[in-house]
C-alpha cells in the first residue's frame, strides 16, 4: 500500500507542477502558480526590446477572476484554437482566441451572459465600497475540467428582487449551457442560532472554483461590507450532473470566517484532501470544534458526508479576529513531497505577514501556548499576504502589500528563516497578491507579478528575484502600457503569452514579432540614385515564424535627404513583407536605414552613397593674379571636378600647365580633396608677359586661368 501511495504521490505531483494547459486558478489544484512547461518565454529574451503587449480585447466589466487557457480547442467557427477564457462582473464569459485579434479573430470567438432574465447585483444597494466593484457578477475564477468540455462558473443575479447564486456548466466550444445548467446554490447545514441557512443576499463568491475527482468545492464569504449577517459555506457539486452533494457551514454556532484566500481557490491535496484558509469569524475552540475562523481547514468525505478532518488554528486567534488580521487573506499552498520529519506540508500566510508551514498529516489544531507547526516565520512581510504564494524549484515565493517580494529556499523541509532573495521594487499599496512563475522545468524560471496601484506588470528572474527582466513601463511612448486591474487580478503565461485581466480588457504580452531583412542590403550607387535592388522586410510571429499581413512598417534614413517610394510608410501584406524604392541622397556618404513596427521592433539597412564619375571641371579661385618673374602667385589656383549631378569628385588626378612660360606648380599633378576641389600653388617664370595657365583632367573639360607677369 506505502509503494501504492507513493507511486500515485510522484504521479500526482508531475502532474500539478507540469501542465501546458491553465484550466484552474494558479495553473493546478496544489495552486502553485507554475508553468513548469514554458519554451518560449526566457531570461534572456523577456525584456522591453523583445517582450511588450501584442494586443487587448474590450469586455463588459470588471474581470476579477484569473484568465484561463486551453489549447487546441474545435471552436464553433469550425476552427482550432488556443483560447483564452475571462468572466466578468457583468455575467459574461468571453472566448477569445489566444494567439491575435486580428481578422475574425478580433471579436470574442463567443461570448454569453449568465443574466438570464436578470441582472448582476448592484453594489450601490449595500451601502459600501469596500469591494471597489459596481456591480457583482462572475468573481470567482471559474475552472475547465482535464477533457477540455466544460467550464464551470458561478454568477450572481437579480430576477424579480430575488437575488441568487447560480452554478453554470458551459461548453467551451460554443458557450451553451450543459449538464441540465444553471442550477441554483442554495442549502442547509446544522445550526443553532439561526444561521444554517444559506443567504445569497450577504455572501460573495470569491475564491477560485476547485474542480478534484469529479466534485466541484465552491466557497463563500461576505460580500465586502461587514457590517452584514455572512458566514463562510464550502458547497459541494457533482460535476457531471450538477447535483449538489455537501453544503458546508464553517460557524455552524458563530458568525463570519469567510472563505475568500484573495481569490485563491481550495486547494487539494495527492490524496484528495481538500484544504481552505478561513477570515475572521468564531473560533469556539477546542471543545466543541464547530465553529472554525481564522484557521486551516483539512477536509474530506466520509461515505457522503463532508466535513472537517483536521485543522489549524494560531494560537492568537482571538487578536486576529478581533484586529481584523485574516489568516484567510490567503489561500494554502501545497507543497511537493519533502525530505525530512515531514514529508507532506502546505504554505500558509494571512494579514498579519506570519507564515507557516505545515504538516498536512497532522495540522496541529490550536494550541493557545505556541503553534504546533513545522515551522512559523513572523513577519516574514511586512504588512498583508494575500492571494496564495508560488513555488518553483523547491523555493516558495512570498508576495506581500507594502514590501518587496521573497524567496524563501526550502532545505530538508524546511524554510530559510530570511529570504534568499528579493526584489529591488517595494509594491507600495495594494501587493502583488498572487504572483505567478513561468520555467522550462527547472531552468528559466520567470515569477510574474502585478503592481494593482500602478498598473505595471513586472518579471524578476525566479533564480535571483533581485534581477528585473521586465516591466511594462519600460517602452518608449507607453507601448506596453496596461490597462488598469483590479485587487488580486492574476497574471496567467501559457504558451510564451502573458495574459492579464483588467477593468475593462483583457491584455496579452509575449514576444514581439520579429522584423527581418529579405532583400536590398548593403548596397552601393551614386548619389541621387535609386538603389537598384528594393529594400524588403518580412514581419512574421516570434512563435512559429507565420508571416503577419497589415502590419505597418516605417522606413527612416536619419534625415539625410534620401526618399523612399511609393511612401515611407507600408503596411506588410499577406506574406507579411513590405518592399521599399530608395533614392540615395545627394551626396557621399554610409547611409543607415531603420525599419520599425508600432512595437519598435527594427530591421537595419547600411547603404553607401557615392559620388558618380566625373563630368566636368570648373574654375573656383586664384584667375587673373599678378605677380614679379620668379615669385609665386599671392593666392593658389583652385578648380574643381564635379560629376553630372554637380557634385564633388574626390580623388581626380589635375594637371597643370603655363604651355612653355617656364613657371612650376607644386603640387603637380594636384589631387581632387572630398569635395572635389584641387589647388596648386603657381611660381612664374624669368620672362615678364601674359601666361595662360591650363588644368586638364581626363575625360572632363580644360580649365585656363589668366596670370600676368611683370
């Protein structure tokens, strides 16, 4: 049985820790945050000259939960895509294609409003603005089970004044409903004050939606504003047939202890134990066990019955309650097998920035002298942990409000008690809650990041955190700019794309198409002249090299007077290629020429401009001098060799001559300067009279300058 359990273990985690596909929140039900299967996207190639926003899709709301990505999907176009899936506030889910917004694909490949004959639920009704919505709807991340089928989300409406929760299975081909869907949450649990029955009108659906072995785990919380009658509930749904199999009352004899982790969902373990942090509320301790705030829920099923198996409770539970410190402002994380005492433990934080680490085989329950936990580090941040932290390579990565995020090593089970590196940039404001890590296995690993108060997204080398690779304020002109997100909006990378969601839009980042040189390259012509071979540039994907048509690309010569025909400017067209006349400028000279897309990814032609033959000779300085016999002239004799554009010859050999009057020139032959210009100076000879000066050069005209002797 220990070999069984053991196999199923190393089974279980490959599988959490290795998906290409983001069907869940934080990529797998340990909620790790990792894409440990990521090719494209490396240290070396995510940086604002490669790496910036490829495009944004408009949505109706607010997308609060984290997008999520399934490839290779027959969509209802007839089409395959890898599709990229949000909900909003408003009750709509979106089906985007994952890869571009051009074409067909610029609208959502399907979009559907759970409204029904209702509307969301407005926020203005409950007199608060804790939530920083205007309406709620969609909020916690839906999920997609491993077929690839079906996608199951939770909405909340208002029809007729009643307001309700209901549990939708769609296809995530076409949208339509399935499985007999909608059905609305709704249940009981034993209670003794009067708060065993579920009340939508209080409860927020905020954490992630868990999909493990057939059961959907759907938890509650407030809505936001306290001041409310809520609980927290954990439901349980057959994801076949949308039965609903357990209702879960966490103060069955209290009030409160939200289940909401920051959006982060339950998280399950290899054996199928599910695990759920909750907020403030009743802790009745150790007697009666009934009540659960502030603690960490280890549940299960016994035959049909669902229930609290195990837990953890900090032994200053009741100054968390009472300051409003959430052990539940985060969700658990659990980590892969350890060497050690302890071989299955679980991360877990909360507001007050205390982390634990914990043995999943035995909680520890509550103590009220120390927390019997593997091991606690307090003030391991410095203000809230929200979310849930990230693991990747046997590092667990800590992002707090008003702190820089960690890494914290685990050795032998155990975490460092300091981090082993962190950021340079504090996330002032509201944190990074959820980061999430990108790696190729256990090489180039990326930790992503939100900044929520700036609206920056930012990558750090997950080796060495105190390396940053990126951030999307970097570009000239604000070409990466991000639109602006929500609290504890999630970045979510899959297939080399970065894919956020915001207030109003869904934005993609990943690699930058690529500009190459096809043709007309290091080329050489007179000046004024056209280049006899066009300059052409292809622009195609970073990905899979597939040529982009309607991409427009500008030509630049640094001002130097060239011209580009029939414009400087073209779109490329359906091979993805954009081809250039270029007339050389008027004079002698390298010229470098920059192609660029909006995105500033450039292409660079070197081009050489040169004089052409020389045409002709003309007279510049240094005619009708006068001068004693024996004395050089006051002044030289300049001419100068121009080609047929008018322009200087450099390098032309002039001869001159006073046809027999006995003078010498030095030099003799003069040579053409850069500007085509040649001098000499002229000594005259013994007889006094008038001499006729000649300058010849081959193949132009003679020149005669006058000197007068006497």
């Amino acid at each position: 049985m220990m070999a069984k359990a053991a196999a199923i273990l190393v089974l279980s985690v490959a599988c959490a820790y290795a998906q290409h596909d983001v069907l869940t929140q934080h990529n797998d039900v340990s909620r790790s945050g990792l894409n440990s299967n990521e090719t494209f996207l490396t240290p070396q190639n995510v940086n604002a000259g490669t790496f910036g926003k490829l495009f944004t899709q408009n949505v109706d709301g607010i997308i609060v939960g984290q997008p999520l990505y399934a490839t290779n999907v027959l969509m209802n176009d007839g089409n395959v895509h890898n599709v990229v899936y949000v909900a909003t506030q408003h009750n709509t889910v979106f089906a985007f294609d994952a890869d571009n917004n051009q074409g067909n694909n610029a609208a959502p490949l399907w979009a559907v409003s759970l409204n029904g004959a209702g509307t969301t639920d407005p926020i203005a009704d409950y007199g608060c603005t804790g939530t920083h919505f205007t309406e709620i709807g969609v909020t916690g991340t839906p999920v997609i089970d491993a077929a690839k089928t079906t996608l199951y989300v939770v909405a909340k409406t208002v029809t007729n004044g009643q307001r309700a929760f209901t549990l939708h299975a769609l296809n995530i081909s076409t949208g339509a409903e399935s499985l007999g869907g909608p059905v609305v949450i709704n249940g009981t649990a034993p209670s003794s004050n009067g708060s065993g029955t579920f009340n939508p009108i209080y409860q927020l659906q905020r954490p992630a939606l868990l999909l493990e072995s057939g059961t959907l785990y759907i938890g509650f919380g407030g809505n936001g504003c306290d001041e409310y009658p809520y609980n927290g509930w954990m439901f349980a749904y057959n994801s076949h047939s949308l039965a609903q199999t357990a209702a879960f009352l966490v103060t069955p004899d209290g009030n409160k202890a939200s289940i909401w982790q920051g959006g982060s969902g339950p998280a399950a373990d290899e054996f199928g134990n599910i695990y759920v942090a909750t907020a403030n509320g009743t802790y009745d301790g150790p007697e009666s066990k009934n009540d659960f705030g502030d603690s960490v829920l280890k549940m299960g099923w016994n035959g049909s019955t669902f229930d609290v198996l195990d837990y953890f409770t900090p032994q200053n539970q009741l100054q968390l309650m009472q300051q409003d410190l959430d052990l539940g402002s985060s969700g658990p994380l659990i980590l892969p097998d350890q060497p050690g005492l302890y071989p299955h433990e679980l991360v877990i934080g909360g507001k007050q920035g205390t982390l634990y680490l914990v043995n999943r085989d035995n909680l520890g329950q509550f103590n009220p002298d120390a927390d019997d936990v593997v091991q606690s580090i307090p003030q391991a941040v410095v203000d809230e942990l929200t979310g849930v932290p990230s693991y990747w390579n046997g590092s667990v990565y800590v992002a707090g409000d008003l702190d820089y995020i960690k890494q914290f090593a685990l050795i032998n089970g155990a975490l460092s008690t300091t981090p082993v590196s962190e950021t340079t940039v504090a996330f002032q404001g509201m944190g990074p809650a959820s980061t999430s890590i990108s790696a190729n296995g256990n090489s180039n690993g990326i930790l992503w990041a939100l900044a929520h108060s700036t609206n920056v997204l930012y990558a750090f080398n997950a080796s060495n955190l105190s390396n940053e690779l990126y951030n999307s304020g970097q570009a000239a002109k604000l070409r990466d700019k991000l639109s602006p997100v929500i609290r504890f909006a999630t970045p979510t990378i899959a297939s080399g794309k970065v894919y956020i969601g915001g207030r109003s839009t869904l934005t993609a980042y990943g690699l930058l198409p690529g500009l190459t040189i096809l043709g007309g390259n290091n080329q050489t012509g007179e000046e004024k002249s056209v280049l006899p071979v066009p300059l052409s540039v292809s622009v195609a994907d970073s990905y899979h090299g597939s040529p982009i048509g309607g991409v427009s690309i500008t030509c630049k010569d640094g001002g130097v007077g060239g011209k580009f025909t029939p414009s400087a400017t073209q779109p490329s067209n359906s091979a993805g290629t954009a081809v250039f006349n270029y007339q050389l400028p008027a004079k002698s000279e390298t010229v470098t020429i920059t192609c660029s897309t909006p995105s500033n990814v450039s292409a660079v032609f070197k081009e050489t401009s040169t004089v052409g033959s020389p045409a002709r000779m003309t007279l510049v300085s240094g005619n009708l001098q006068s001068a004693n016999p024996d004395t050089a002239l006051a002044n030289p004799l300049v001419v100068k060799v121009v080609d047929s554009n008018g322009f200087g010859v450099p390098g032309v050999k002039v001869n001159f001559s006073d046809n027999g009057a006995g003078g010498s020139f030095s030099p003799q032959p003069a040579i053409t300067g850069s500007t085509g210009l040649a001098s000499t100076q002229y000594t005259t000879g013994s007889t006094a009279g008038k001499v006729n000066v000649t300058a010849s050069s081959s193949g132009v005209n003679s020149v005669t300058l006058r000197v007068t002797v006497q």
